[in-house]
C-alpha cells in the first residue's frame, strides 16, 4: 500500500483492504452483518459509513490499530485508539514489564522492537548481535533488519547465513503485506537492493527452528528466537512492539553465554 493509497476515500480504502485481504464482498458482508449491497453503496463512495461501521469493517479485515484509526481519519472520523510514546505515564506499568522481560532473560539477548524493526530497549547481553558490526549500523535508531541482514552488520558472522536471511524477509514480506506500511515497502526495497541479501536457502528438514548460527571469538554459536507481544493492546504504539528472545541451540551456545567467555 503506497502513501497514496491512504490518503484514499474510505471506500476506496476499505475495498483496497478488503481485496488485499482476498475476501469477496459477500464474505465480508457475512461477516459485519450489512447486506452486499450496503457493502458496495460503501466501496463505491454512494453511502457514508459511520465510524461504528468503519470499525467494523477493519476489525474484520484484521487491520492493525494504526490503519484502523487512518481509516477513521479517512472517513472523516477523530481516531479511536491513543499512539502515546513508551515513557508517557499510562504506559508505565506495561513499560517496566517490558523491561523486565528484557532484563530477565540475561545472559541471553532480548531485544524490543516497534512496527520497523527499530531497536527500542535491549538487555546487555545484545552485545554478542552487535559486536563487530559497522559503527554506523549502531548510530540510533538501531534498525535490527539493518543490522542483521546489512554486508556490514551481523550477517558476516553468520555461519550459513541463507536460512535465517530467508526467515527475516519472509518476516518482514508478511508484515508488508498485513499493514501495508510504506516505511516498510522502502525498508525491504532496501535490503533487497543488498549483495546477497537474495542469496536464501532452506533450512534441512529434519531442523526444529530456523537457527541463527555466529562466530563468536573462538567459538560458534547457535540461537533460535521467540517473538512475543502484548495481546491486548489498545494503543497504537503497544500493540506494535514486539519481544525479540535468543535462546541458546546447544548446550555449548548455553554454556559459552552463561560463562561470558
């Protein structure tokens, strides 16, 4: 979805999300309890939904809240979800449990992310991800898909690299077409623009998880990650955060970042 397409009328809008979401305007229709003819009266601009209509209709589609509320906006609506930043005082309960995460998962990384992979906090132990990476990766705000996938960055430390690289752009391929954000069109534009970043390669059948394998001084490390958020989100900048966990592959990986060796 390009920046055009957002500034589109509501009905524009809401067919746009409606076929990217492949589903028929009689399915739709089923699904909020309007008849496809009041479906279509909206799509083709001939009926003004309200907002409870709008909300509707974007809770069925699965919008993320931040398209929910530029819907609104579109239709002419004041949004309905709050975008606060992370040190705002209604946020602090859910900022330190955030943190506690981060801090309780040492001596293994854990990193929080938002909506564009953007570091937003970290625990100490992020420095194994980050040592040997360009200093220029590490200027804020610290973009993880740069870092990982950038010829600079992580990837050469990777170990073969081709199946975490393909397990971060299919990530982030899928997250382009759920929201349709154009920071994130130009953000795959980019990396895909990389040597090598199209370099891929599947992991071996018989694997679990997709591991992500490193260099680290004299040794070799393997981690696999866990993805987390908060499922109840009803403002903007929660629900977009994500919990990035490394755990150890092998006992080895377990032993070397426990030891700090």
């Amino acid at each position: 979805m390009t920046q055009t397409m957002r500034d589109q009328p509501i009905g524009q809008l809401l067919r746009d999300w409606r076929v990217r979401r492949r589903l028929s305007q009689l399915e739709l229709s089923v699904r909020v309890e309007v008849s496809t003819r009041h479906l279509s009266y909206i799509e083709t601009g001939r009926s003004r939904p309200s907002p409870e209509m709008i909300s509707r209709l974007t809770e069925q589609l699965d919008l993320p809240l931040r398209e929910r509320n530029a819907a609104l906006l579109a239709g002419g609506y004041a949004p309905a979800h709050d975008e606060r930043d992370l040190d705002h005082p209604d946020l602090v309960r859910v900022a330190d449990a955030l943190r506690g995460v981060l801090d309780a998962h040492r001596p293994f990384p854990a990193v929080l992310l938002d909506r564009w992979w953007d570091i937003v906090d970290a625990n100490d132990a992020v420095d194994v991800l980050t040592a040997g990476c360009d200093p220029a990766l590490l200027q804020p705000p610290v973009n993880a898909l740069r870092l990982s996938l950038h010829p600079a960055g992580l990837t050469r430390r990777m170990i073969d690299p081709g199946p975490w690289r393909a397990h971060l752009l299919e990530q982030l391929a899928s997250r382009v077409e759920s929201t349709g954000d154009p920071r994130l069109v130009q953000l795959q534009d980019e990396v895909l623009s990389w040597p090598g970043t199209r370099d891929l390669a599947s992991p071996p059948a018989h694997q679990v998880v997709v591991p992500l394998r490193l260099r680290h001084g004299d040794h070799e490390l393997s981690l696999f990650s866990l993805t987390s958020r908060v499922s109840t989100a009803e403002d903007v900048t929660v629900d977009e955060l994500t919990v990035e966990t490394f755990h150890p592959a092998d006992a080895r990986t377990a032993q070397v970042l426990t030891q700090g060796t």
